[in-house]
C-alpha cells in the first residue's frame, strides 16, 4: 500500500516532467514512459532525484517521496498442515530414537522459500526438544536448577534426524500478497507430533499418559515392570 502511493505520486512527477497526461504514462521495468512513445521516458531514479531537488515539480504536490500506510486486514489468517514423527523407544533404557520426521504446511504464498524452510526446520527441532529433554526444574524452596545451559538440556545435531519438509499453496483472501504466519509453524506441530509418536509407541503397554519431557527416566520408570 505504501508502494502504491510511492508509484503515483512518482507517476505525477514522471508526467510533469515529460509534459504528459498522466493517463498516458506507464511504469514498467524501472522507468515510467509516454504509451506509444518509448523513447519519451524517466527512470525511478529521475524522478526520486526531482522529488527531493523539487526544482520541477507539479503545483501543489509536496517534495519527498515516502509514505505511509496502515493495513488492518479484513479477518485473521491462519496457516495449516501436517506433521508425521516416527519414534523408536528402547525398552531397556526408555531412550527415544527420531526416525523420521515429516512436515507439509500450507503458508500461503512463500516469497523465500529458503528462509521458511530454515524456520521450520529450527521450529521443529525447538518442538522436539521441548518433548524430550527441556524442562525447567525447581527444588523444594522454590529456586530454579536448571538456570544455565549447564544443566539444562539442549538438542544436538545428532539427536534429530534429516527432516522432509513439503509445501502447499493456498493463498490467503485477507492481504494483497496472499501471505500467512510461519515463524511457529514447527514448534507449534512438532512437541505434539512428537509426543503422540512416543505414546503410540507405549500404547501395547497400556501406557496412555506421561508428562513431557518424556526423558529416558521417566520413560523407563512407565515401562518397568510391563
């Protein structure tokens, strides 16, 4: 919206200076021109130069060339997909293995697809810890014990496996460029992906419910004895 206003006072400019109805001028590629004549022209950088030197200006129209612009959309917007984990529990140790971890989202029109794929990949491995290993623990008074990364636990690349991840496109009705949320779209699915995996795994045991961090301990102590 901001750019839209940027482009016609620019196109004002542009017509003024090439002694045009501003009807007849066009932008395209980086230069506005006079329909029918192509050689009749002025790049966006003529006319930001004028903008700000304002020697030749239309009356009436202010120096500059900025503005701004506020955009409340018409509803929300909500990005959707689906997220598949396969687990492997060892029995004897209830230490969890990732196997394969699969993502399809649907974020609307992607602009970089290399930025959301980074996010969602970093998302689902903050979710995958977060279902594991992370946990703030306290003592009896009240005070935290797991204040630093010490003794807090973190993933390492070797605990998470290669993730797949998929893309479908539906673009939203609600902005110009059709675009929807993906900052959290990992660590939203993934902790639930991943504890679902770990308690289907358990299920032949009758193991219906453990609070996460679903740690090798506590998986251990659900398992002995069954």
């Amino acid at each position: 919206m901001g750019t839209q206003k940027i482009k016609d006072k620019a196109k004002k400019i542009a017509a003024h200076l090439l002694e045009a109805s501003e009807a007849d001028v066009v932008y395209e590629g980086g230069k506005f021109s006079v329909k029918g004549s192509p050689g009749r022209s002025k790049t966006f950088g003529d006319i930001a130069l004028m903008a700000y030197l304002a020697h030749n200006m239309p009356k009436n129209l202010e120096p500059g060339l900025e503005a701004i612009s506020f955009f409340d959309p018409g509803n929300f917007v909500f990005p959707f997909g689906t997220h598949v984990c396969v687990v492997e529990v060892a029995r004897d140790t209830g230490q969890v293995t990732v196997l394969r971890y699969v993502a399809v989202d649907d974020l609307g029109r992607v602009i970089n697809p290399m930025i959301v794929d980074g996010m969602v990949h970093g998302g689902v491995a903050q979710g995958i810890s977060q279902a594991l290993w992370e946990h703030a623990e306290y003592d009896e008074s009240g005070q935290l014990i797991t204040g630093s990364f010490m003794n807090y636990a973190m993933p390492h690349a070797d605990d998470l496996p290669t993730f797949q991840v998929g893309r479908t496109e539906t673009p939203s009705p609600v902005n110009p460029l059709g675009i929807k949320g993906a900052g959290e779209t990992g660590t939203i699915a993934s902790t639930a992906a991943v504890a679902n995996a770990v308690m289907d795994a358990l299920s032949p045991f009758g193991i219906r419910h453990i609070d996460m961090p679903l740690t090798p301990d506590r998986l251990w102590e659900a398992l002995r004895g069954r």
